[in-house]
C-alpha cells in the first residue's frame, strides 16, 4: 500500500506551484510556505488518494489586515486566495468557501487552508460561516505522534492506519481520517503485545478495540494534539466494527479478508461483473449512503424493502422494485454535483443456471427500478460520484423467493 511515486510526484508539482503562486503575493521571495497536513502529513494516507490537505503559512499582516475588515474578513480572505490561485489554473473548478479554498482538478483536489502560525506552534485560520471568525488548528503535534507510532511500531501503525481506510472505502461509510489515526494510536498504546501476534489476530483484535467504543461519546481527543474529533454520526464505526468482528468467527482467513478489505475479489467475481475500482475511479468515502427500496405490485399495499429485511422475509415474484437514495438530500445541501451509479448483482444458483449473474455498473439516477424474477439472495449498489472520485457507496440485500416470498 506504498503510495505511487509517480503519483506524489504529480501532487507535489502542483502544490509546488500553488506555492510559488502564493508567495508572489505575498512575500519577497519564493519559499516553501505550504505545509501538507491531514493523511498525508500524517504518513497514513493509501494509495490513490484524492485529498490532499495543505495550510499555507501568510504572514502576521495579512492577518492584521482581513480582521480590521467590518462585514466578514475571513470570506474576503478566501476569496482573495481563490482568485490568486486561479490566474495559475483558470479553467480549474476553485472554490473558497466555509474554511477551505478547494481546488477541484479531474483526478482529486486539494484543499488548502490559509493559516498563520503562532508562537506555540498552532494556526489560526479562517471561517467564513456565520459574520466570520478565526479558528485554530494543531496539525503538527499530530504529525510528530504519527511518525514517533511509526518508528516505535516498526510501521505496524501505518499498516493498520491503511488496512482501516480500505475497510471503510470497500465496506461504504464515512471514518474520519485523523478519528482513524486516533483509534489505531489508542489501541497500539494499549495493548503491548502487538508485536506478538499475527497480522489476522492483530485485526480482529483492532476491531475488538473499535466496539468496546462509547456510541454516545461527545468526541475523541486526537492524538499528539488532544483536539476535539466530534461524533457527528452516532459512532457509526462502531456499529460497522461489530459487524466486521463477526467475520472473524470463520476460520478461512482468505474469506474475511475479501469480505471487509475486498482482497481477491477478481476471484470470485461473475463473468460480466465489473468493480467500481476497477474502472477508472478513486474510492475515498467521505459520506454515508443509505439505499432503500419500494415494493409494489398492483393494487397491493407498497411495502420498504428495509422492513422485510428487518423481519427476515423474502420478496414474492411478480414485484416491482424501486431502489432510491434516501439520503441524497444531503448532497444537495453541500452544493456538489453528483452522478449516481448502480450494480445489480443476481446470486444464487437459478441464477448461474439461467446466466444471469450479472454485475455491471452503470451510470443512472438517484433511483433505479429492477422486477423480480428469480430466486437467490441477491443486492443492489450504488455509487455516488463527485469529479471521478466515488464519496459515498451503499448496499441493500435483496432476498427472493418467487413461491414463498410476500
């Protein structure tokens, strides 16, 4: 999971750049104001990564300058380091909004965050949000726990840091990056015989770590820095957890390992089905998507397909499916322009008899209608997709009987 060279090459030149840019405006000379922060900086980032997060050092007056301003110094500060950076990319989608000037290119972005440095090492940078205000940031006593964790573990805890970002890019739900880094801290500076065991027992082990968490904990303080990692979505990690540790009550280690990390898929994959990775795209979760169904037959009573899963029936044939994203409101909120994509996969063996396995992807809308037709245990999934980077993915079982389903 060593990131391509090519790759950080390609990012460095455009950070470099960006750099330069700045500094232009800026300073007097050409220095190397940028500080690569979040999973990068951290050392604990995958391969294809899509984000890349930076804070670049101004100088104390152009602080002075903005928070004289009356109505909202912090937008007009973005708004001035969006448009220096787009004389350098101009037909590049830039934005500077919120806490970020975000700089959309067709294979990832890399959001960028104007920061002064203070005397203890911190940055102060702007929010836009609301009348404005100065927020602070201690990213680099996150970056020295990182690499003191990777030298004291001989590199388990980046190890462990990657295996946890494919987890949640291949199972579909969003894991902060640095709430990541924390658990894998957390758990390494607990258990010192980690050095002892192999790697499956190591990750069960993790994941036993990861459900003994508090669902209704306020934060997690993160690592090196003790900054606040809020817990926006319930602990959804930790319900997830639960669920991976179960596949670890079956001895084949190559069977759990392709069921929560995806390893071997092409193994077993039907002879039409295709994988979202496979086809051009970066898989890099930053949103949970949830998919419900409508069953409906004719003068008959429309019934969630979530509520016959949750009471263990099976589908009747004749029926008509209607799959939808129930959550796709909150992509709307957020402003992005997102392209929906769906996979149905037929399982079972009426379906390799009749060689209707199927299994590829194709671009639709925020609903996608199927019948039913045939017995198995089939699923549906769909992938939301922002600028080829697929942010979001969810799967819904799709239990069939055509005899003795309702």
């Amino acid at each position: 999971m060593v990131r391509d060279e090519d790759e950080v090459e390609k990012w460095q030149d455009r950070i470099d750049k960006i750099n330069n840019k700045l500094c232009d405006k800026y300073y007097d000379l050409r220095d190397n104001q940028m500080l690569q922060v979040g999973s990068i900086g951290r050392g604990t980032a995958i391969t294809k990564t899509s984000d890349y997060d930076v804070i670049f050092k101004l100088p104390r007056e152009v602080y002075s300058r903005f928070d004289s301003h009356e109505n909202n110094g912090q937008s007009k500060l973005l708004q001035e380091v969006k448009e220096e950076i787009r004389k350098l990319y101009s037909s590049t989608n830039i934005k500077g909004d919120g806490q970020v000037v975000v700089i959309s290119f067709t294979d990832g972005r890399i959001e960028l965050v104007p920061g002064f440095e203070q005397t203890d090492g911190s940055f102060k940078f702007p929010d836009s949000h609301g009348d404005g205000s100065w927020k602070t940031t201690k990213p680099i006593p996150e970056i020295e726990k990182s690499r003191e964790m990777k030298n004291q573990t001989n590199g388990i805890f980046n190890y462990l840091c990657y295996l946890m970002r494919q987890w949640k890019n291949h199972i579909g739900f969003s894991f902060k990056g640095l709430l990541i880094d924390t658990m894998v801290c957390d758990y390494l500076d607990e258990n010192d015989d980690f050095r002892d065991k192999s790697e499956f027992d190591l990750l069960k082990d993790l994941f036993e770590f990861l459900t003994k968490q508090d669902k209704e904990r306020v934060c997690w303080l993160a690592l090196g820095s003790n900054q606040k990692i809020t817990n926006d979505d319930g602990g959804k990690f930790i319900t997830k957890a639960k669920k991976a540790l179960k596949k670890f009550d079956d001895e084949d280690e190559e069977k759990v390992l392709h069921e929560l990390f995806g390893y071997k898929k092409k193994e077993t994959k039907a002879a039409s089905e295709q994988f979202i990775e496979d086809l051009g795209y970066k898989v890099d979760i930053r949103y949970n998507l949830k998919l419900d169904c409508d069953v409906s037959q004719p003068g008959m009573l429309t019934r969630k397909l979530s509520d016959f899963l949750s009471s263990h029936w099976k589908i009747l044939g004749g029926r008509r499916l209607r799959f939808y994203v129930a959550n796709a409101r909150q992509f709307y909120d957020l402003g992005l322009n997102v392209e929906y994509y769906w996979k149905v996969r037929n399982v079972g063996a009426e379906a390799k008899r009749r060689n209707c396995e199927r299994g590829q992807i194709k671009r639709g809308d925020k609903t996608h209608e199927e019948p039913t037709s045939f017995n198995g245990n089939h699923y549906v999934e769909c992938y939301a997709v922002v600028d080829d980077v697929v942010v979001a993915r969810g799967r819904i079982d799709v239990p069939i009987d055509v005899v003795k389903g309702m």
